[in-house]
C-alpha cells in the first residue's frame, strides 16, 4: 500500500509539474501575439484566475481525498459516495453563484484597478477580461470534487492526467485563438485577450472530460467497494461531512492562494500608486513586468526548491504524531537545509542572469525595466519557498490555526505599506512591501514551529552561513563568466542570450556542485542520491 501511495504521490507531483512548466512557455508566444498592452491586459484577469485555480488545485481535493481515504479505512466506502454524490450538486451550485458573483463585481473591480484616464487600458476593457475568466468557475469547483474523490481511493492518475489536459486545452485555446483574432480576422486587441482569459472554462471542459473518461472505466470497480461498506456511520449528517471537510480544507486553501493575494494587492493598489505620482503612461507596463511576467520565471526554483522539501512534511508529522523529538528535529533540520541549499543559489543565480533570461521570454521590448524587475525579485523567491514549507510543516505539526494568522498578518502589512512604497520607489516598492510581508508571515510560523516542535534553529543557522558562502563563491564565478561572455555577446540576440545562460549557469552549477561535494555537505543532505548523481555524472570530485 505505501508503494502505491508514493506512486500516486509521484504521479500527481510529476501532473502538477507539468502544467506548471506548460504555463510558464505558453508566455513567450503569447507576448508575440498581443504585445505589452495584450499581456498587461490578460494579467488583471490572471490573478483572479491563479486563486482560482489554487483553491480547485489544492484546498478541495485534499480535503475530500482525505475524508474519503479515512473513511475508506474503516470499511464505510457508502460514506464518501453519499458525499461525492451531494457534493456534485453543492459544487455545481457553489460555481453557478461564484461566476455569478465576479461577473457582476467585474466593473466595480475594473474600476479599482484602472483609477485614472490617462492609464492605457480602459475600466470596460478589464472588466470584460475579468468576465471572460469568470466562466471558468462554473466548472471549476465540480471538477475539484471529482479529483478529490478519485484521490481519495488512492487513484492519483486521473487527477494528474486532468491537470495537464487542462492545461494543454487551455493553451492551445488560449494561442489559437488569440492567433486567429490578431492575424486572420484582423480584429481588436480586446477580443483577442478576452479570447484568452476564456480559455481558462475550455481548459477546464477539457479536464473535466478527462475525468468523465476516468469515471466511466472505473465506476464498476468503485461500485464493487460499495458490497463490502459496513454501513456503521449512516448517522453522519451532510452538514457534518462539509463542516469536516471545510475546516480540513482552509490551512490548504490559505497556503494555495497566499501568492496571489499578494499579487491581488498590487493588482488593485499599483495603477492608483503609480497615478498619484503622475506615472500613469508606465505604470501598466511595469505592473504586467512584475506581476506578471518576472514572477512566472521567479516561481521556477520555488517549484522545485518545494517539491524537494514538501517531500520531508509527512516524515516530520509521523515523528510528531509518536512524540519522537529527535526524529522530528532531524527531519526539519533536513526540509530547512535542502530548501535553502536548492533556493539560495538558484535565486541568485536567476538573478544574475536577468536580461538573457528576460530577453529569451519576453524579447527586448521593456528590457532595461524588466532586467532590473527580475534583478529585485528574484530574492524574494527565497521567501516564496520558506512560507511554502513553513506552512506546511505547521499542518504537520497540527498548528494549522497560525497558518492563517501569519498570511493575514503578512497580507495586511503589505495591503498598508504597498501605495507607500511605490510612491517612493516605483516597482522596486512592491518588491520590498512583498518581501517584508512575506517576511513577517515566515518569522510568525518559525516562532510557532519553535515553541510547539521546541526546535533550536542552531543547526540550520550554521548550515545556512556554509550554504550562503558556497552561494557567494559561485556568484563570483558566475558574475566574472557574465562580464566576460557579454564583452563578446549581446543580450539583445536570442541565440547569445541562450549561450550566455547556459554557459554561465553551468559554470555556477559546477562551482556550487564542486564546494557541496568536497565539504560533504551535499551527502549529508541527500544521502545515496548524491552519491548516484556523482557516479552516473563521474564527476571528478
């Protein structure tokens, strides 16, 4: 059974890994179609779209897989029919009210997020991509309860093949369409972003087909469960059930949608702190270069970085759960070290490389703006990850409580230093007000992870200053390999963009590899995987 389970677990991480990379490339051609004004028109619908997607993808599914697993151990499978049948129509009428809802909210949000005439795009304008994306929330939550109940039997398959479906749907849509509305029918610009942000519901058909598929084989089996039910909990009430699965579902949905909360902020307060400073003519561009298009490349190492270290989460609540105090700090102290060791120098390198990589994505329109963008928030990914983890370890300990209290406190600060910020320092005063947001979120979870896991930091302090030095050493390499291949190369060329990423990032890779191996660090952290890798690469030190 824990060979099927670490199956499924790998399925569903490699699905969501997938689509992730899928809507970080989809970018490039898109930018191509619609231009700066097309994207920066697509991204006021986007974050509407990302917290979404992050409740359907995250908060839902989880919840119900775990309330259907669990009563799927006691032998009472007629249960979780009972709720995935009513859940069906509670989910249905859940997405009906939410379209309804942001549909008809979309002007007085537009016109929040457009304060003022002189700004490029229009109050109609949003709203209208605002709506368009709207339509994806009829389908949305149905969808979820489906993935939910099919994880809940352990089948992690069809939510994996769903999320890339959907995903492949939507960009294909979301391409085409747009494609056919610049070049073939000549249209406006409104139509072929609105075109786009509807993907999102066809996308959505497209995964909810996959899982129909997924039902029709399956059912006969799923129905062969329900001859050995026990049929010992008929007492529990549907309200009970969602009670259950709505306080199981809030750690998870606040975690998911942190992000664009964030980005939500800026989305509505960025136009109106850019006017008041009378940099309306910029303000649309260097909000789509921030909120937009430098944070899809930014979530790349966070991605990873998490992946790694959300792999240690249930180890650490196992070690809890049997009150084995070393085996809990032993397995934090490895999620702290592996996290730091992947996101710090993969931040910094990021982050040294930002105008070949900003050139390779979004071409040399905005370069010197969104090189400096990308420069600044590359760090803050380090912070992205370290909620990411922080969070999670909090529900592995049982303290999801804090997890919200730290988000809100974290959202609030920047809600009240963002206008701010940005009226003294433009884009940069985003930045900052995310970081110190997210910074006072991460130190409240680190507190509570101190108090009621008592874990010292002590060790992690000291690995962090050796993993910050390795950093810091490779930085150097890397800067001098840049300074030297842009003598010669010219970012303003695809072809030696791609060069000078690939050469200066490989050569940061070996000196980071070389430091990790020779100070032992690396076999310390991932055991005979390193010493694999050293094998399968013969690396010669």
């Amino acid at each position: 059974m824990s060979s099927k389970l670490l199956r499924g677990t790998f399925i569903l991480t490699l699905g969501t890994i997938i689509s992730k990379a899928l809507g970080l490339f989809y970018v490039i051609p898109f930018n191509m179609i619609v231009g700066t004004q097309g994207t920066a028109l697509y991204q006021y619908s986007y974050v509407v779209y990302s917290i979404v997607i992050s409740i359907a993808t995250a908060g839902i599914p989880l919840a119900i897989s775990k309330f259907i697993s669990k009563y799927n151990a006691m032998g009472e499978y007629a249960l979780g029919r009972r709720l995935f049948k009513s859940g069906l129509l509670v989910m249905s009428c859940t997405g009906v009210v939410a379209f309804l809802l942001v549909y008809f909210i979309a002007p007085y949000l537009a016109d929040i997020i457009i304060p003022d005439d002189d700004l490029v795009s229009t109050v109609e304008d949003v709203t209208t991509v605002i709506r368009a994306v709207s339509f994806a929330l009829i389908v949305v939550p149905f969808m979820s309860l489906i993935r939910g109940f099919f994880q809940g039997h352990e089948s992690m398959g069809p939510s994996a093949v769903s999320q890339v479906i959907e995903q492949i749907v939507r960009i294909v849509f979301l391409l085409g369409g747009a494609a056919i509305v610049i070049y073939v029918l000549k249209g406006k610009l409104i139509t072929a972003v609105s075109i786009a942000t509807f993907a999102a519901f066809i996308g959505a058909l497209g995964g909810l087909a996959v899982l129909l598929w997924y039902w029709s084989k399956r059912k006969g089996n799923l129905d062969k469960l329900l001859l050995n039910d026990k049929g010992q909990l008929t007492n529990i009430s549907l309200p009970s059930m969602y009670k259950e699965i709505l306080i199981s579902a809030a750690p998870f949905v606040f975690v998911g949608i942190a992000n664009p909360l964030f980005q939500l902020v800026d989305t509505t307060t960025f136009n109106l702190a850019m006017a008041n400073i009378g940099l309306s003519s910029v303000s649309e561009t260097a909000l789509t270069i921030f909120n937009y298009q430098t944070h899809k490349i930014v979530i790349i190492p966070v991605s990873l970085a998490t992946a790694f270290s959300l792999a240690l989460v249930p180890m650490i609540t196992k070690a809890f759960v049997k009150n084995d105090q070393l085996n809990v700090k032993y397995n934090l102290d490895q999620t702290f070290q592996v996290l730091l060791f992947i996101t710090l120098p993969a931040t910094i390198g990021l982050s040294v490389l930002a105008e070949p990589v900003y050139r390779l994505f979004y071409g040399t329109a905005d370069l010197q703006l969104g090189t400096e963008v990308l420069r600044m928030y590359s760090p803050v990914a380090i912070l992205f990850s370290l909620y990411a983890v922080t969070a999670a370890i909090l529900q592995g300990i049982n303290e999801q409580r804090f997890t919200m209290l730290s988000l809100l406190v974290g959202i609030l600060l920047k809600l009240s230093l963002n206008i701010p910020l940005i009226e003294k320092w433009e884009t940069v005063g985003a930045i900052l007000a995310t970081a110190l947001g997210y910074t006072v979120s991460i130190i409240i979870n680190l507190a509570v992870i101190k108090v009621y896991a008592n874990y010292s930091f002590k060790l992690v302090f000291r690995r962090c200053v050796l993993i910050l030095g390795f950093t810091v050493m490779m930085l150097i390499g890397s800067e001098l390999t840049y300074k030297l291949l842009t003598l010669f190369l010219s970012t303003k060329s695809v072809a030696a963009s791609f060069i000078i990423v690939i050469l200066t990032g490989l050569l940061g890779v070996i000196i980071y590899a070389y430091l990790a191996y020779r100070t032992k660090l690396i076999y310390i952290l991932f055991g005979e995987r390193a010493v694999s890798i050293k094998r399968k690469l013969r690396l010669p030190f």
